[in-house]
C-alpha cells in the first residue's frame, strides 16, 4: 500500500533510538524528508547517517525536551531545514522516582516533563507550520501503562494525559485538518531499551512475564509499532482522528512486579 507520504516532512522527537528510530525509519522509506532530536549527538548522527541512506533529506538536532524552548528549537529548526512540517510523533518518555513514598515531587515533574508537557510543547511549535501546509497529523506515543495500572504511578499518569491531550485536541485543531491521535505501545524489546536491560539482568523473571502477560509469549517490537504510527500519520488514515490505538499484543499487566 502506498501511504501518500513521499515528499512530505515528518518530525519525531527522541527519533535516535528505540521506537522513535524505527519510526524515523519508516517514514524515510516512504519518501519523507525526517527530523529528529535526542540527547547524545553520537547516537543521533548515526541515526540521520541511517535515513540519509534511504535517499531522504535527514536533519538532527541534538535536544532536552525536559529544557524549556529546546522541544521548540527542534520544531523550528528541522522545519527550516526540511522546508516545512507535515507530520509529527511526539515520542520521548521515561520516568524518574519509584513508588509515591520513594519519589519526590520533583520526580512526578520531570516524569510530566518528558511525557505529557514535552507533547504539548512539540504540538505547539508545530502546529503553526502545519496550518501553512494546509494541514497535518500528530501522534502521540503513550502506553498501556496510561489504564492499566502498574508501579510508578507518575508515569501512568502522564500516558493518561497524553491520551486525553489527543482526544481534546483533535476537536480543537480539526478546523486546520489538523489530525491528533495516540498510539500506546505495550512493553516494547529493542537493543539498548529498558526491556532488554531487564532480559539481561534477571532472564528467569522476564521469562516469566512473557509467558504470563503475552498471548504469543514474547514483546513486541519497535518496528511493530512503528508501522502502526507510520499509517496513523499517513493520508491513509484520514479519517482516523481523536483515536486512541493499542498496540500491544493483546499484553496483561505492564510490569514484571
């Protein structure tokens, strides 16, 4: 299926690594010129050195969405690069602290920071860009955490805000053709992430949450994910506005504890 993306200009922050590379990924091989921030300009430039091979104009911009006005240099700088903003996936997440009693209030706000506010700083900065493209689409990257609860209830809470942000902003931004949606991935394995860590450091547990908590008894994978957010992007999905999209295997429970 052809997604109508060639030639359009997709921006994904924390797109060095992990599903936000992959989706990156995706969108160079459908003909979109990309953008994409992270932290380490190692990884990111071997990351734009990996979408400049598909023959795609790449740029990257090292970037701390936690930072006040570094989510909007971002923006603005691959759009001036690029020539524009079609598309956005608003990626970056983590969590700091542990359970309520073991994190501090400055845990919950750097936890918002990286989930919910950092959403909303890149959907601001772009939506200026998409109304003078006639329109575009943004994807919201949540989880399953954000209804299934689990430990560490900071992070739940801001995937439930990410979800709801879609949902409200959908109807406020339609007017631009302006799409928002969420997609939330349930526990992802990818080399260097979190799960892989876990499969590492203790395979007997790990082995145990795959058969217990996954149908087919294994995570999914970036790429699995990234194809979704890919066509939520696409005019393919047109009509798929406000959504939200598990993408998840049909998992259980988000954690291992």
């Amino acid at each position: 299926m052809d997604l109508e993306l060639r030639g359009k200009v997709g921006l994904v922050t924390g797109g060095s690594r992990g599903i936000g590379r992959a989706t990156a990924l995706r969108l160079a091989a459908e003909g979109c010129a990309v953008g994409i921030c992270g932290r380490t300009a190692e990884t990111l430039e071997r990351a734009v050195a990996e979408l400049r091979k598909l023959n795609v104009p790449a740029h990257g911009v090292v970037a701390d969405v936690t930072v006040e006005g570094e989510v909007e240099r971002f923006v603005n700088e691959s759009a001036a690069a690029l020539g524009g903003v079609d598309a956005l996936v608003a990626n970056v997440g983590g969590s700091a602290g542990g359970t309520l009693l073991e994190s501090s209030i400055e845990d919950w706000q750097r936890t918002f920071d990286l989930n919910l506010f950092h959403a909303v700083r890149a959907i601001r900065a772009a939506v200026p860009h998409m109304v003078a493209r006639g329109g575009g689409s943004v994807v919201n990257v949540a989880s399953i955490s954000g209804w299934k609860p689990a430990p560490r209830a900071q992070y739940g809470a801001t995937k439930a805000g990410e979800i709801f942000l879609a949902g409200a902003l959908a109807w406020e931004l339609g007017p631009q053709r302006i799409r928002v949606n969420t997609l939330s991935p349930g526990s992802t394995l990818f080399p260097g992430g979190g799960w892989a860590v876990r499969q590492t450091d203790d395979p007997e547990g790990f082995g145990a949450f795959e058969r217990q908590e996954f149908p087919w008894g294994r995570l999914g994978t970036a790429e699995e994910i990234a194809d979704v957010i890919v066509f939520l992007l696409s005019p393919r999905a047109s009509w798929i506005n406000g959504a939200h999209i598990p993408v998840d295997g049909a998992q259980g429970r988000p954690s291992m504890f």
